[in-house]
C-alpha cells in the first residue's frame, strides 16, 4: 500500500473520531430536554443521507451491477435491531455519566468481538489475544468499579453498549464477502431508525422542541454522525483495517479533553488506569492479529 494513501486513510479515520466524539457532545448537550431514544431516532434518520451516498460513492456496489438485495437480509436486519439498543444504551449512559467515561468503556468493543468470534464465527484465539481481552476487561473492570461504594449501575450502560457494537461488527462480518459494506450499512441504518423510531413511541414519545436552537443542534448532531461513517466508509476503501485500528485509540484522549473543554469534566480517577488497560488490550489485539496475518501471506 502506498504509505501517502495509508496516511491519508489514516487523517480520515481520525476526522471521523472526532466528528463521532462531537456527535457524543451534541447528544450530551440534548440529554436533559430529549430522551435517548428520541435522539437515537433522530440521528438515524439523518444518517440515512449519508449512508445513501456512502452506498452511491461505493465502487464495490457499482461493480456487483448496483444491486439493493442481500442474501442474508434477515442477518442484516438483525444487525440494525443490534445498532438501535446499542445507540439506546450509550445515549442513555451520555446523559448519565462524565463524557470521556461513557467514551472510554465502549472502546472495549474491540475485545468483546474478539470473544464472541470464538461462538459465532469459530475463530481460534490463541493465549495471547485471550491475554489481551481480560487485561481490557480489567481496565473496563477499574473504571466501572463493581461491588465498590463508588459503583454506579449506569457505568454498566456504555458496557453494554460495547457488548452489543462488538456483536453488530460480528454479524456484519457473517454476511457474504461480495456484499459491498456500504450496502450492509445502508440495511442496518434504515432498521436501527425505524427501531429507534418505535422505541421513542415506547418509551413515552417525542417531546415538543424546547428551544428553536435545538433544531439546529439535531441536524448538527444526525450530521456530525454521518459525515463520520462516510470518513470511516472512505478510509476503510483505501487501506487495511489493521493500519487503521491502532489509531482508533486515540479516541479515549480525545473524548476527555473535549469532555473537558465543554462540560467542565477531568474525570482522571475514574478513567486511570482502566482506560489505559483497555487502549493496551485492543493494541494487543491488533498487534497479534496483523502478525498472524502477515504468517499467512
């Protein structure tokens, strides 16, 4: 891979971290008028837009003939009833918890996928990544805090929401190989709004808008999230994933100092060095793996 394009990936993959971390602030920003599911709603819908033109933009969908049907279509339906209680979860913990927290424990996604591949795609994990997931669990462990005075249930939320991100990454990679991602991405979008839509209705409705300004906050917050899976779909098309998984981590950073500079939060007892166990775990990760692939080759 040419090492300009790698790095430009790279710069992609970033800018799409932080467009997602700016999407958290708006949600958090929001939490006290709008519920979480009301918000999840609203952030599908508007990422529809996007996955539209990621889908249009995919020179995979292009060459299989510009086709709209999926084999598996169940399995990627499933995968967007998974995405609206994730989203459900995580909005629900952003309103709850300090930002960089509710951040910091969904990084451990990466290593409940590494679990659950065993189960469901009969993957064999060796030792060493087996060794990489319990020392991310027990960074989530040091910052969710179970069984101590400080424990807080709500810590438990974005922990589930890493559960079931991790469980949306497998199902998505149980779909055939030919299917373009923009198009599986596209399937799961238009469930997780429409579930996130009934959810809402659920749990109460849609409340009227508080202020005129949050008109401009939502569409913000549904744009900042798509613009993001567009970066991510771009950055994806132009290198390996491995030269892009290390950089994910900078999101935990990330999430605190802007938690920092718009909410006021330095949750520094809560994050360290749970989050560092957890950045270190994924890193093991992705080292073991690009290694176990570079074998093969």
């Amino acid at each position: 891979m040419h090492p300009n394009r790698t790095t430009l990936a790279i710069a992609y993959s970033l800018i799409a971290l932080l467009l997602f971390d700016l999407m958290g602030l708006v949600i958090k920003h929001l939490s006290p008028d709008y519920s979480a599911a009301e918000l999840s709603a609203y952030r599908n819908l508007c990422g529809l837009i996007p996955s539209v033109l990621a889908l249009y933009s995919s020179s995979a969908w292009r060459a299989a003939g510009r086709r709209l049907h999926i084999r598996q279509w169940p399995l990627a339906m499933m995968r967007g009833v998974i995405l609206t209680f994730a989203q459900f979860a995580f909005y629900l913990s952003l309103g709850i918890l300090s930002f960089a927290t509710a951040s910091s424990i969904t990084y451990a996604n990466a290593l409940f996928m590494t679990a659950l591949a065993v189960p469901l795609l009969g993957e064999k994990v060796g030792y060493l990544r087996w060794s990489a997931v319990l020392v991310g669990f027990a960074g989530v462990m040091l910052i969710v805090k179970p069984g101590s005075d400080t424990f807080a249930p709500a810590a438990l939320l974005p922990l589930i929401s890493a559960v079931l991100y991790a469980l949306a990454g497998i199902t998505a990679r149980m779909v055939d190989a030919d299917v373009p991602s923009a198009l599986i991405n596209l399937y799961s979008t238009a469930v997780a709004a429409i579930g996130a839509l009934i959810l809402a209705l659920a749990t109460g409705g849609f409340s009227p808008i508080a202020h005129t300004t949050d008109i401009a906050w939502i569409l913000a917050m549904g744009g900042f999230g798509g613009t993001a899976v567009l970066f991510l779909v771009v950055s994806y098309r132009m290198t390996e994933q491995s030269n892009l998984a290390p950089f994910s981590y900078f999101g935990i950073p990330m999430a605190f100092v802007l938690g920092w500079i718009f909410f006021d939060e330095a949750p520094w007892s809560e994050l360290f060095p749970g989050a560092l166990l957890i950045a270190f775990g994924g890193l093991m990760i992705v080292w073991r793996e690009r290694q176990l692939r570079q074998r093969s080759v």
